[in-house]
C-alpha cells in the first residue's frame, strides 16, 4: 500500500512520532557520550535531561521552519537565554574554586577537581550546539560530511586526553550515526519519491545496521599509535607551557584523588642521576575536607623558614635533637636522670652516610623545588635568585623574571635515609623522648644549654633544636587536626594499642593497610567517597585514599602528620648517552604522609600498596570492539534465526495448546493469530477480515468468522466438530501465507 492518504491529526500518533525521533534520540546519545567523560556517574541523567529539553527544542525547530522570521526570533531568544543560564553557572562555579572556566575546560579533567556548575555550563554549550546542527544538517540541509565532523567530537574530546571511550558508547553511536544517515537519506518523502511499505524498509534496515556493528567492529584493525608529535609541540610551546602552569599554580592549593588517576599521556618531568630509587616531594597540604573529599593548603604549607642568597642551605640535620638532650644531659646530671639519659652520656649518636642527588626538570616546576625524602641539603640550584625555604621543607625562589623555577632548572641535593632509627640506641632514645613531656623536655633542654654552655657545638645543636621546634610548635594546630569520625579514632585506638613510641605507632598504622586486604585500583570511582569510606567499606582505592587514611589516623593517634605530594622515583632512563639514569613521568605521581616522630622530626612513609598493584589492563579500544563485535554478530544470528524460525515455531505452539483448548477458545485463539500473520488490523471486524485473508492469499475463512462471532459475541458453546472445522480452516490459512511468502520470495525484482 501506498501512505498517500493525509490522516487527520492524532495527539497519540504525534506523541509517537515526535518521542521516537531519531535526531532527539541521537542528539540525547551524542551528550551523553560527552558528559561521561566530565561525569560518568551522571550519564543516564544527563541523557534524560537531553531528551526531555531536546523534544521542546525540535518542536521549536520546526516551528523555525515554517515561520522563519518569527522562528528566527524565538531562536534567538532561546540562544540568549542559553547564554545567560551558562554565564550563570559559570560564575556560581568560581565562587570559592581557584580557576577560571575556560582553563578548567582546557585542562584535563583527570587533573582538576570536578565543579557541578562548571559542568553545567560546559553541558548548555555543547547541548546547544549538538542539537541545533543535527537537526540542520538532517532536516533542512542534508549534509553526510558535516555529520560525520559531529559524529567525532566525542571521539576527539577522549583523544584530547588519552582517555578510552567505553565500548557501548563507540558501538551505540557508530550504529546510530549509520542509521540517522540511512533515515535522512533513503526514508524521506520526496516530491520525486514516496515511501512505500515504510513498516517494511525498516526491517532490512535494522538487520543492516546490526551486521554493520558487527562487522566494523570485527575486521581487523592495524595496531597504530598516533604520532601527535606537532600537535604536543604547538601545545608544549614554552609560553603556553609556562603560562597554564602559574595559571594552574593557583589550583594546586587543593589535592584531590582525581589528580592520580590521570589517563594522561605518559610525560617526563623530571630527570635525575641518583645511587638508588627515592621518593620526590613537591608540595604538602593540612587541611583535609571530608564533605569534597580533598586536601588545601595552611599557612605551615607556605610560611618561609629561611631565607638565602648564598649556597649551600642546609635542610635538616639528622639526630640533632638526640644530639642536643645528651649534651644537655653531661652538663646537668638532674636533666639526664629526670628524663633517662645517664646510661647514654657520652655515646655517639650514628647518622647514616649522606648521598647526593641532581635533578633536571622537564617543564617549569611551578613555584617549588623538588626535594628528595630525607634531603639535609641543597648544594646548587642552575637558577639565580632569592632562595627561600618554607617550613613544610620545600625550596622555592624569586628572581628578577618570574616567581619560581625556570624550564630546565637543576637541582642538587645532599640526603639522608630512613636507616636512622636502627642504627646504634637512636630507636631507645626515641622511645625515651616519646615517653616524656615534649614540650618540658625541649624547654629544660634549652635552659641547661642556654645556661652552661659555650661550645659552639653544642651553640649550633642549640640553634638548630629550637628553630625546628619553633616551627612545629607554631603549626601543631595544623598537624593535629582531628578528624571528626568516632570510627576512625576508634580504629587509631586499636591499631596503636599498648605501643608507646610514636615510631612503633607510624609503624603499626604503616602496616595496617598491608595485613587487612586493602586493595590497589587505578579504575575504581570514588566519587562521593571519603577516607572513611575507603577505610571501613571499599578499602580500595590509590596513593590519594592511602596517604590521606593514614595522616588522619595518625593525628587521631595524636602524632602530627601531614599529606605530601610528589613523584616516586623509580624507572631507570633507558637513554644510556645521558647523565641522568632515573626519569620521573606523570605516570609516577604519588601521594604519601609525613609523621613527625618526636626527636627527630618529619619521616616519610608509605602505607600505599604499591607492591599488590594489579596488572596494568594494556587491552585497547580496537580489542574491545573486536570483543563486542563478535557478541553483535552472535546475538544479530540467534535473533534473525529466531525470526525466520519464528512462524514455524508459534504454528507448533499453536497446534499444540489447541488440543487442550476449548472449542471456543480455539476459535477466538485461530482469529487472532490469522489476523496477526496477515497483518489485519484489530480495528477490522470477524467478517471484515474474511475478505482481505481472500484478497492476500485466498484463504477462505468464512465459516471460522462465522464460529468465532457465535463464541465470543454468541456466547454459544460450540463442540470437537465445530472445533476440528475451526483446525482445518486455520491449518489452510496458514500453508497459503507460507506459500504467498516463498512466491513473494521467488518473484523477479522487476516484475
């Protein structure tokens, strides 16, 4: 039949056809691909909104059409008010986030905090866009190329990033971008064309597009890597570098676990020529938010502890406290006996040997130095300037240009090693100095040295004792500040149970991760999580989740910590021309907590477990289309060979369940499945029907409409006669529509 007749106006059918349409379908498809990669967990909703705002905006569109002056009007309007909703949003946004949109939107998300109201705006942007330029190039300007130029700005924000698309997303919106083509090209009516069967089309048409799935997905790919060699040198250009990186400087006064989940391409920052492995600090934070589930920056993060214009500068002097109480201990027997120290006068306190370090950054390394664990120096810096030394142990500069570090700064180091505390009685003096008042120790310490000492020596252990504490003792506040979380002081509790020693009790918190199956995943979401989540639900997460736990039981264990980020140092440079044996890349990112063990001062340690990490997943995209094509092809088989097999299979159902049927039930079940097979409507009545079985196949089923009007209107009972006459009139119907579909199969193309 030809759909040639006009049919008058149905809100039913309208609805069904505007909700069906595939440019909202598409365009609803299109952003939700977008918005996974900004928020993943909002991608269905994001989806809805789509197609809920997007119906509106169609019916706007066609209006557009068919009034242009009016509709270019109310286009305009409604772009307007676009604008202003995404400038709203954009400045709730900024309200109290340190970066403005448009660098937000330039950087990768992976390396940035996530901001609702940002994503809002970035989703009014392309929303607009998407479904204004489908709808033109489909509707009113069919045009196949700039489709196809949409169809890949999804694939090009992932490639942006090095961030694989999911696999359903990549088959969905091939298969969609396909059959939109398809529609807007072959389906239309056409004042040269007209549409027959349109029912009919569509069938082949689904069949095609999921072999098309299939099959694209299937044939084998060549494994390419791209060379974006010109694209990273234009955006590596040393201006832009160095301009995003102040720009971004601001940001990195907040750390978040988004920030070590980066799928990023793997970059060197940093080279070095070291003796062994080492763990890099560039930055600490102490102040933790459990509500964003990130970390900022107080005042002991920045404040200057020395400044310097002349090299070297020493850091940090392993054993100077231990040194200083038993001096102080010789000169004043009261002191020694009060605090246990008489058995340890006159001992030697063993440092382990120092060892150097040269690093060379890559880029510009923002406003701070990076700093080996254990650094006691700096010996050389290739930058002039004004060195400054903040009280968290970072080295910073200005000079005459920038604040900061220029691009191929290098850097040496002297550093110590963690072996300080088992080496000689270092670990019983610790304990010692645990066991006691702190603050009445240090303050006898300094009376007795400030009171019989001349020694220069011992002036120098002076000096050096009470500038450290001074600064611990001004930010204690901020090392020791507690978690609000009764679980997590209870767990600090029990973990530090009957142990003393604030080392025995970084020890034990240290290990805690490793002995209580905590788990290592780079791929596990923990949006909306915090460390107390992590701790006593999920226990899975990365460096971010471990580092974090750690310093928050360590303050609820009443030992100062703080959450420091850096690089771990690790891989070896395979260029084996270069000085520099270690290379320090993005992919080494890591966070890790500072404890500050009285009598010594601040250690590193690392509850992180590195050493359970799973097997980096190296499958590809084109290995997981590959994957999905060959299930498209298999479930594509089963339902085509369902569908041919289909007719046969019911007919069987049929004759089968007829024999327990009724005969009026028979009748009644025979009328409806006839109707179905011929496609008779259930508008058509028994008798309506008995003409057009005759016109399509020539089955006569006169006397099984008689029977059925008798059953279901009559309300007759009919008896096995009536019901094998019923059989045999159906039995007929069916074998002529078998044979009008082989004749239809069989028939010449051009007949």
């Amino acid at each position: 039949m030809y759909e040639t007749e006009k049919k008058e106006f149905s809100f039913k059918t309208f609805m069904k056809r505007t909700m069906s349409d595939p440019v909202l379908l598409y365009t609803a498809l299109i952003m939700m691909s977008i918005m996974y990669h900004y928020r993943s967990s909002l991608t269905l909703v994001y989806g809805i909104v789509t197609y809920i705002i997007g119906w509106f905006l169609i019916r706007l569109f066609d209006f557009v059409d068919k009034h242009r002056f009016l509709g270019a009007l109310a286009y305009g309007a409604v772009g307007v008010l676009s604008l202003m909703c995404m400038r709203a949003c954009i400045n709730k946004g900024h309200e109290n986030y340190p970066i403005l949109w448009g660098l937000w939107f330039l950087t990768p998300q992976t390396a940035v905090q996530y901001n609702k109201w940002y994503t809002i705006a970035v989703y009014i942007l392309f929303f607009m866009f998407m479904i204004s330029v489908i709808y033109y190039f489909t509707r009113i300007r069919y045009r196949i190329f700039m489709n196809f130029l949409i169809f890949i700005i999804p694939f090009a924000i992932y490639g942006k990033e090095y961030e694989k698309m999911p696999t359903l997303l990549i088959i969905l919106l091939s298969v969609c971008y396909v059959l939109l083509m398809v529609i807007f090209r072959q389906l239309q009516d056409t004042p040269q064309s007209q549409v027959v069967c349109r029912n009919e089309i569509w069938k082949p048409v689904a069949v095609y597009a999921a072999l098309f799935a299939g099959c694209a997905a299937i044939v084998p790919k060549p494994a390419i890597e791209a060379d974006r060699t010109m694209i990273e040198t234009l955006i590596n250009a040393d201006e832009l570098t160095d301009r995003l990186d102040a720009m971004l400087n601001v940001f990195r006064n907040t750390n978040a676990a988004q920030q070590y989940r980066a799928k990023v391409k793997d970059t060197a920052v940093y080279y070095a020529e070291a003796e062994e492995p080492l763990r890099i600090k560039t930055g600490t934070y102490c102040h933790y938010n459990f509500d964003k589930d990130n970390w900022s920056t107080y005042d002991s993060d920045k404040d200057i502890y020395t400044e310097s214009y002349t090299l070297p500068i020493k850091m940090f002097t392993p054993g100077a406290y231990l040194k200083a109480y038993l001096y102080a201990a010789e000169l004043d027997s009261n002191f020694a006996q009060k605090y246990g120290f008489t058995e340890y006068i006159g001992e030697e306190i063993k440092c382990p040997p120092e060892k150097k370090i040269k690093l060379m950054s890559v880029y510009r390394p923002s406003d701070y130095a990076p700093v080996p664990q254990f650094a006691t120096e700096i010996s050389n810096i290739s930058d002039e300037g004004f060195k400054k030394l903040t009280a968290s142990g970072l080295l910073t500069l200005v000079n005459n240009s920038i604040d900061g570090f220029k691009r191929d700064a290098q850097f040496e180091f002297s550093y110590s090693s963690e072996s300080f505390v088992n080496m000689g009685n270092n670990k019983a003096l610790l304990d010692i100095i645990c066991a006691a008042d702190y603050e009445q120790l240090n303050s006898d310490a300094e009376f007795i040295l400030s009171k019989y000492s001349d020694d220069e020596k011992a002036v120098a252990c002076y000096i050096d004792l009470i500038e450290q504490d001074r600064i611990f003792f001004d930010y204690l506040d901020m090392f020791t500040e507690k978690a609000d979380s009764s679980r997590i002081k209870a767990l600090a509790k029990e973990i530090t149970l009957n142990l003393d020693s604030d080392y025995d009790k970084a020890i034990a918190l240290e290990s805690y991760f490793y002995n209580n199956g905590f788990v290592y995943d780079l791929d596990f979401d923990t949006s909306g999580l915090n460390a107390e989540n992590f701790l006593f639900e999920t226990k899975t997460g990365v460096c971010f989740e471990y580092a974090t736990a750690m310093v928050l039981l360590a303050r609820a264990a009443d030992i100062p910590a703080r959450f420091c980020v850096g690089y771990n140092m690790t891989d070896l440079n395979e260029n084996k021309s270069s000085a520099f044996n270690y290379v320090i890349s993005t992919k080494d990112a890591h966070a890790f907590p500072e404890l500050y063990i009285k009598g010594y001062g601040w250690m590193s340690f690392e509850p992180t477990m590195a050493d359970t990490v799973e097997e980096e997943d190296n499958e590809t995209a084109t290995g997981l289309l590959t994957r999905a094509g060959f299930v498209i092809l298999a479930v594509t088989l089963l339902v085509l060979t369902f569908a041919m097999l289909y007719p046969r299979i019911s007919h069987r159902i049929f004759m089968f369940l007829s024999k327990k049927k009724k005969p009026a039930e028979t009748a009644e079940a025979a009328m409806k499945r006839i109707c179905k097979l011929y496609g008779i409507g259930s508008g058509c009545t028994s008798q309506e029907a008995v003409p057009l079985a005759a016109a399509k196949c020539g089955a006569d089923i006169s006397k099984l409409a008689d029977m059925f009007d008798r059953a279901v209107y009559g309300e007759e009972e009919l008896n096995n006669d009536d019901k094998q006459v019923i059989m045999e009139e159906y039995v007929q119907a069916y074998s002529l529509y078998k044979e009008s579909k082989r004749k239809f199969r069989r028939k010449p193309a051009n007949t």
